[in-house]
C-alpha cells in the first residue's frame, strides 16, 4: 500500500502518541509506509514540528544501534495549571464533604480523562529515566498509577491490602496509616519485581505519609529503590511527612470543616525532568548509522 | 500561530487519537489552527484515510446542533488475533502455574500497553451505544475496565470488596465467590451511579460467573441496567454460566494439572458493533448546518 505524505505523517503521530517512551526504528517505518529513508525522515521532522508547536511532547531521535524515534509526553506549565485549577474548583464543591471530614474524589479519581492527564503531568515531573517499575497500593490510586505507568511505558505493580492465595508466595508488611492509625498490612507477590529495580511510587493521597512510608519499606524488602514518588493530594497539616522526596499536585487545607485545595505549583517549577538524559542527535546521522550496520 | 497542511493533520490526529468518543466540532479546529473550514475540511479527509488504511478505527461526521467529528476506536479482526495469540503464548509458559491451578497473570493484566489493547478490543465488540459507565470490581480487572472505559470515553465504577468509611453512604451485597465458593460482599457509593444508568461490565476472569452475577444484582439494586459484559479470560467449565450475555477474549482449558488456552474466536464474529449507530454524513453538510446556526 502506498501512503501520501500528509497520510504518513497522520500515521506516525497516531503510532508514537499511543505508544510513549517507546523507541521505533527508522526501518519500522520505511517498511511500514513502504517508503525511502530520506522520505520518513522529513516526515519525522514534520512529526517533532506538531509536537513542539501545540507543547504535546517532544520526539526525540536517538542515535546508535538501539536507535530511532520516541515520543515523550509532556504537558506545560500553564496547561498543568488551567487543569488542576479545573480540578480544584470541582473538589472545592462543599457537596464533596462526607462525615467525617472525608472528600468524596472518586467520580473525579477514576475519570479516564482526568487520571490520563494526571498521568502524563506525573511523567512531566519526575524523573524515569533509571525507573524499571511504577508502584501503586490498591484500589483509589491505581487508575493515575496506570495513566502514569502507560506514559513513562514502564510495568505496573499493585500492592494488595491482604494476602492473596491466587498470586504464588508473597511478601507481607505491617503498617501504621495515618488516616485510622491502625495497623494495616499490604502484599506484593514475591515475583512481582526483578531484583535491584528502581521504581515510582503513584498514590492518589497523602496525608502523614504512613502509607506511603510503608510502601518504601516494603520495596527495601524486595531490594528496590524508591527514585520517584508522585501524589495527587497532599495535605498541608502535618507539614513534616514521614516522606521526604515526593511531588504533589494539589494541597488541601483543612481547617474545621472548611477545606480549600489549590495547585501545588512549586511542583511544576523546574521546566521539564526528562529532557536531558536524551540526546538529541541529528536525524541525518541516525540514517547514516543505520546505514552502516 | 500559522500550521502548515502536514502540521495540522498531524495534530488533529493527535487530538483525535488522545480524546476517542470525544466530539470535536469543526470549529474547534478552525480556531486552534487559525484557518477556514474548508481548509479543516479538507485534512479531515486525509485524517479519514488514515485511520481507515492502517485500520486503527474510524473517524466519523455528525450532523446537526452538536455534530463535529470524533474518533472511535477499532481494531482488526487479524489485529485481534496475532495478539491474542501472543498472549495466549505468553499465558500457557508453565511456570505461571501456581500452587492451587491458579495462574500468575498480574504482569500482563496489569501492564500498560497490553490493557490499552484490551480495552480497544472490548470497545470494538461490545455495544456501548447507550451506556452511561464501565463498572468493574477491585482489583485485578481495574487497569483493563479504565482502558476499556476510555476507549468508549465513558465514567468508570469500581465496586469494593469492603466497606469504605470514606466514600458516603454506601450500598452493599454478599454473593458467592465461584473461585472459593465462599460468602464475599460488595459494596458501592450510592453516588456512584446516576438512576436509571445502562452500564458495562469488564472483568478479568470468569469460572462459574458467581461475581459477575453479583455484579450484575447490585446494579439492579442501584436501578441500572448492564447492556454488555466483557471478560478477558473465562473458562471452558463449567459450561454453562450464571451469567447469559457476554464476551470474552480468551477461553482457558484446565485438564487436571494441564492447561491451554486459545483466542475465542467466536468473540470477534461480527465485523464491528459500534458503526451503525452513527450516520456518516457527508462533511460539506455539516459544514452547512454550522452555517445556519
């Protein structure tokens, strides 16, 4: 089949948007669209122009025998806040109070649209680059957790509150969680992560930091490195966490029964995390190693 | 901002592609790209075409007050094979055979870019024309019921295996789990569903279908209606199931301490569900109709 160059180009941005952070050769593509390598290159130079115009991303080229394509997502600055203001005027709404000082957030923590775009602010602002996994506990945090996992293209884990028969041998902890401070317990099956891994932590809330203490605890266990954490919520009071080295995206003040969340924008104060562990080489000399191979 | 022919296709790609189910109107697109709607017009063609070549679903018009453009997700019968397939391999390597005849599966169900297939598989053969939410139970079948849920741009309801303090009034159930044959509950916020609501099941496994049956029961005690069911993997046997209607995308054999698995083919023998609830009306006319508002 034979693909116009305005169809090449709509293809390839279909390709590398649904499969971030993945890396696609050069030949993929040229066998794919049955077309020179001089032709995807220019394609692709249209393709990077789309992504860096409308601030989606950036693609970028790496050079070498592993080399080619790969797409980054990224969301800007001023995207992040037009759509954590968004976010926050919706939590705001007092209707959302449940007894007991809870916030009813799961309409808001399970929306797809939603937890896909926090997905991709979580992957614009912490560093992957190292990461082998993204770690979530069940059940609220998983589908941002997800969001986030699909655009750094790295393996989910989900930790378990209980033991589960159906999953092979599984290391179990106990916990204390500042919200009931009772002692919880939280599995992982022993499989679940390879050893010596660097992983994220993705929780949609933080409170003390108990949970999340318990899941760095947990992951020391397996022998893994915790080199990221990302929560949707933090709260301002405790302001010492039992968590040092996390972003947030929103704090939420509670003060009696009132409440107000705003976007944590000291988050989103260094421009961009995951640009300089690339190097982005000339799509000229790409060609021409892949030529030489 | 000035976007060259190529830079706006690719873009509406992009947008299109992020957004599935989602309608944009055309002028959406004319203002983002600052050009006439007979330009718009045009790359709407080309991003057709693209879609429709590589087969990665349909891009259709609507007419009328709230018509525009939107993209639905499709993927090919042989797409659907090869990698049900793959799968399938992956899921018969004898040493996912636990203890119990239980198969460790959490690697590939909770793997990003395997579930976001899933979840277009699901939206390609399940009818979801008149449905309001994906509902699913924690935790194994959440990452494939929010691809799912995004793929139909729909809500996603989790329903709980306990109850939760903090998510209001809740409403629960006991059913009998087939897997254990045990009395488990389930629980859900009575905020979680509209009244009257159609909804969609996804689901990781079905034995006997005791789960989804219970499902199936709470939703009739919150007065909505399931109008599709979609699993990943059920089983041979029993054969006959507590649960009538539904589809699923890998049947799985066990023979004592022996088992196989195969793509269900019978699953994908309707060429696609979703396409004739949409007219495909011709572009000028909708260009028209936007002129007449």
């Amino acid at each position: 089949m034979k693909f116009k160059r305005t169809e090449r180009i709509g293809a390839i941005v279909k390709i590398l948007s649904d499969n971030p952070n993945k890396i696609f050769t050069l030949s993929h593509f040229t066998n794919q669209f049955n077309a020179a390598k001089s032709t995807i290159s220019e394609d692709l130079l249209v393709v990077k122009n789309v992504f860096e115009k409308l601030e989606l991303g950036k693609v970028i080229t790496i050079s070498g025998a592993a080399g080619g394509v790969k797409y980054i997502p990224k969301t800007s600055k001023a995207e992040n806040e037009e759509f954590l203001l968004d976010l926050c005027e919706k939590i705001s709404d007092p209707s959302r109070i449940l007894s007991g000082g809870f916030l009813y957030l799961i309409d808001l923590i399970y929306n797809p649209t939603i937890v896909s775009k926090i997905g991709k602010i979580m992957a614009s602002n912490i560093d992957y680059a190292e990461a082998d996994y993204v770690v979530t506990m069940e059940t609220k945090g998983i589908p941002m957790a997800l969001m986030t996992a699909k655009a750094m293209n790295l393996p989910l884990v989900i930790i378990r509150k209980d033991i589960k028969v159906s999953e092979g041998p599984t290391l179990s902890m106990t916990y204390v969680s500042g919200n009931t401070s009772k002692v919880e317990s939280m599995s992982l099956p022993r499989k679940a992560l390879k050893p010596d891994s660097k992983v994220i932590i993705i929780d949609d809330f933080m409170r003390g930091g108990g949970t999340i203490k318990g899941m760095i605890d947990l992951m020391n266990e397996f022998g893994a490195e915790v080199v990221g954490t990302g929560v949707f919520i933090s709260t301002t009071k405790p302001e010492e966490k039992m968590v040092k080295n996390y972003i947030s995206l929103i704090e939420l003040d509670v003060q009696g029964d009132k409440i107000s969340v705003k976007p944590n924008l000291k988050t989103f104060k260094d421009e961009y995390k995951n640009e300089e562990h690339e190097v982005d080489y000339d799509l000229e000399d790409v060609l021409d190693d892949e030529d030489e191979e």
